[in-house]
C-alpha cells in the first residue's frame, strides 16, 4: 500500500498482512526463520501495525523521543508508533507524515569523456497516508534538482521516466513527481482512484505489459478476490507526448486493462492481462466494462485500436526455487510464424530465484532472461504503446534481449549487499531503414522489409557489473552506496566499423 516491504520469503508481490499472520501466531513457524528473517518479521509487525490491529510497538526511535531529556519538549505525536514521524490517531481516522530528505552524488570516468563527469543531485518532499474508516489516502510529493558537469539542454520542458515533469537550463534540471490516490476496502473488494504506477509481471529487471519504469498516471482501478483467486480492471489517463507537447501540442490517450491471477495449487501462480490503447475521440463505454473482451470490443468498434495480451506464472515445485516467466503478444500472425514476418511482434521473459544459496541464510541468487522481438510495442500514432515518452512495458525496447544474474545477501536487517551483472544486445535502425528497432518509428510499408530477423540493423551491445550496499541506520534513513562499470559497443549495420566506451561510475545516496 506504501512502498516495497522486506520479503522473507521469493515473492515478488507486496507483503501483505495476511502472510504475517501465521507466522505472527505460531512459534513453531518462527523457529524455522534465520535471524535475519526474525527481525525482518518484527519490522514488519511494526510496519503493519494497523492491519494487525496490535498495538504500538517500541522501536529505537520511541526510545529515543521518550528520553527525560527530550520527551517534555516533544508532543506526544512524535513517533507515537515507533514508526512515523508524525502519528495521529483519532478513530476512525488516522494520519500518518514523514519527510523525505535525498541527496545523492554520482562520480563518472567514461573513454568519451575529457574528464571526471560530476553529478549531484537534492530532493525533498513529504510522504502523508492514513485512513477513515474504510476509505485509505496515500499522498507522495517529491522535488529534486540536479546539476554537475553535464551538457544541460537549456531552457526547455520535457518529460524523463518515473521523474513527470522536468524543467531544464543551462546549469541543470528540476523535476517534481507525485502520487496520489484514495484507496476503498471491502473483504473482498477494493476500488482506488488517483495517480499511480501500476507492475503487472514477475520479471525483476523489467515486466513486459505493465511496469513502474514510467512516470504516474491518472486511473481508476477495482480488483475482486482473496488469495486463491484475484481479478483487477483497470482504466487511465495517458499522455502522448510529442515535439510539440509542452507548445499546444498537447493530447491525452486512454488505457484499459484486465489481469486475472489465479493460485490454483500452493506451489503455482498463473496470471492473464490484457490492454488496449485507444484515443483521438471520446471515452468508449465497452472498454469500461469489467468482463468484455477487449479484442471483441476492438473488433465491435472497427479495429482502431491498439491491442495485447499475455501471460505470467510463478512456479514454487522445487525447493528454495521459484521459477517464473512471462509471455507477452503485441501482434502474432500463426501462420507466419518461424518466418522473420515483422507483424509477429511479441516478448518473453524467464527466470529463476533460489533462495538460501549453499546453505548460506538469507542469500539469494537470481538469473533473468528477456528477449523482446523487433517492431513490439510499435504502434501508429495516438495509440503508441508510452506515456509521455517512456514505454509501459520493459524499458529494453524492441529488437533487443537482456540478461540479469544477480546476488543479494542480507546479514541482518538493516543492512543488504547486491551485486549483478548484466547484458543487452539491441538491433537499432540503421539510417534509411527500420528493422523494428525503435518503438516510436512506424513501419513504412513502401521502404521498410517485410520480413526482419532478431537483432537486425545496427548492433549495439552493453555489459556493465553493479555492487550496491544499503544500510537502513534509522527507520526508513538510508545509506546506499554503489559503484558500476558499463563497457558499450557499437557496430555499423554492415559490421565494418565499431565503436567502443568505457565507464565507471560510483555514487553515494
């Protein structure tokens, strides 16, 4: 409902409440976690206080604010739950504030660079949730700017992912984002309405229909279900951007999407989406209708429109390992398959997640593979398959793959140590012709081939190894320090010239 929570266990979903219950109630269960595990559960029994119904806990923060120093100048207010800055608590209403503070510094050596690049980057903001009675609100407000030796475009608006709106000059950027939404609850019904990401998929590295790599977006959006069985409709507000947006070339676009998941034994989670994209008129009615198919509602309003759909499973049967993938279908001609026919656009993520690696507690390994085919996501016009100018989908783009192996280790709670490698290969389009290289360049059926094979064009390849350490000194108070080195490879689509950069990059947060 907040943000990402601490997983004691390989699911790539939020936790939940219900999942804290049995553990919460049986110690037999409990003797079974590793310390690590054990505290994590009691920072989410602190997290999660209001879904528990338990009562406040005393954290090191409340120990603090309690002190007979300190304690006399503070309103009782003050972590009153051992977790927020600012507790309110009235029933039936709740209200919970905490700051949120970033500074960050990014230090860069790259073969195409004259010097050491700089970059520096502040933010600030506040983070409000809480409730009344059935009704939820969750407000997240940020402003950042960010400076350094970077050539800035100058005095410009335009948009970058996850960051919403960005302002530039000469000496920098400035970019606020903010996502706000009013959440209803039943047992087994929730209605939200407000502005928000959406992560449909288990992929890590990326989801192939819907993922949080774009900025927030306006939607309306119910899901009926309990934990075997859960089916949520979505529908939203899209913006398609343009050269001219910001300069009365401004147009909205709408979503509308469907996922069922569905848990039929414990070792097994299935999930089926569909989306469709349409604009340039007025809102349709049949795109709102919870149990339509949406490619039989295309079809009702004369195939205009951009539609998909897709699959995904997570799959426990082998011990410490979760299996999963994902299978996304843009466009597919059967009979045409196997061919190179550029219509057949679709994506394919699998992977794995062991957990506990060589007996080691609490260290996991993972391995991700994706391979988007060319010309996927490409669309015409209005009903390209963005927001503003960042793809829903993985952020890879089409005519390309990418591998993800990854080692995450947390020795105890607060702290974490991550380290991945990672590889992507990309076709670009070579001037004069589009191998589906590009989601934001049509096919022109009287230049472009019919027939295009995967990483046609101009090759483009990156392998980069990341080390991340994070340690949480207070609650939700981190320091985060990494360091990357990326090698970058370009070859001319004829395979006679080929470039080549170095970097690396370290940065404190």
């Amino acid at each position: 409902r907040r943000r990402p929570r601490p997983t004691l266990f390989p699911y790539t979903t939020l936790f939940r409440s219900e999942y804290l219950k049995p553990l919460l109630a049986s110690d037999s269960l409990q003797r079974t976690l590793s310390r690590t595990e054990r505290q994590q559960l009691e920072y989410a029994r602190v997290e999660f206080r209001e879904e528990l119904a338990t009562a406040a806990a005393s954290t090191s923060l409340t120990k603090a604010v309690r002190h007979p120093w300190i304690d006399p100048w503070l309103p009782d207010t003050i972590y009153l739950n051992g977790r927020n800055l600012l507790a309110v608590e009235s029933a039936p209403f709740r209200l919970y504030l905490d700051p949120i503070v970033k500074s960050q510094r990014l230090w860069a050596t790259a073969d195409s660079l004259d010097g050491e690049e700089k970059v520096f980057e502040n933010g600030n903001g506040l983070r409000l949730w809480g409730s009344a009675g059935r009704f939820g609100y969750y407000i997240d407000v940020r402003d950042h700017q960010e400076w350094g030796s970077r050539d800035y475009p100058g005095i410009v608006n335009y948009t970058r992912e996850r960051l919403g709106f960005v302002r530039g000059n000469a000496h920098g950027l400035d970019h606020d984002e903010t996502t706000a939404y009013i959440l209803y609850t039943q047992k087994y019904f929730s209605l939200c309405f407000g502005k928000d990401v959406n992560r449909w998929g288990p992929g890590s590295a990326g989801q192939l229909a819907l993922s949080d790599h774009p900025t927030s977006y306006d939607q309306l959006k119910f899901s009926l279900g309990n934990d075997r069985i859960k089916f949520t409709s979505l529908t939203a507000v899209l913006q398609h951007y343009s050269d001219t947006f910001f300069d009365n070339g401004h147009e909205e676009k709408y979503l509308a999407a469907h996922r069922l998941e569905m848990a039929p034994w414990s070792w097994l989670n299935i999930g089926l989406h569909e989306t469709i994209i349409y604009g340039g008129r007025k809102f349709e009615a049949a795109y709102l209708n919870p149990v339509m198919f949406y490619r039989s509602a295309e079809h009702y309003l004369g195939d205009r429109d951009n539609a998909t759909m897709g699959l995904d499973f997570e799959w426990f049967a082998l011990c410490k390992t979760k299996l999963y993938g994902e299978l996304f279908i843009d466009d597919i001609s059967t009979g045409k398959l196997n061919s190179g026919f550029y219509g057949n656009k679709f994506a394919y993520t699998v992977g794995a997640w062991h957990v506990n690696t060589l007996g080691i507690s609490d260290l996991n390994l993972r391995a991700e593979y994706t391979r988007i085919r060319p010309h996927t996501y490409n669309h015409s016009g209005i009903t390209g398959y963005w927001h503003y100018n960042t793809l829903l989908g993985h952020w890879s783009g089409p005519n390309s793959d990418h591998v993800l192996l990854e080692a995450a280790w947390r020795p105890t709670q607060p702290l974490s140590l991550k380290g991945s490698a990672g590889w992507r290969r990309h076709g670009a389009n070579p001037v004069g012709s589009n191998v589906g290289g590009d989601p934001f360049v049509m096919r022109d059926p009287d230049r472009d081939p019919e027939f295009v094979s995967f990483l046609d064009g101009q090759r483009e390849s990156t392998s980069s190894i990341s080390l991340q350490a994070s340690y949480e000194f207070l609650r939700d108070a981190y320091l985060q320090l990494s360091w990357r080195s990326a090698r970058y490879e370009q070859a001319a689509a004829q395979g006679l010239a080929t470039g080549r950069r170095n970097e690396d990059r370290k940065s404190v947060v």
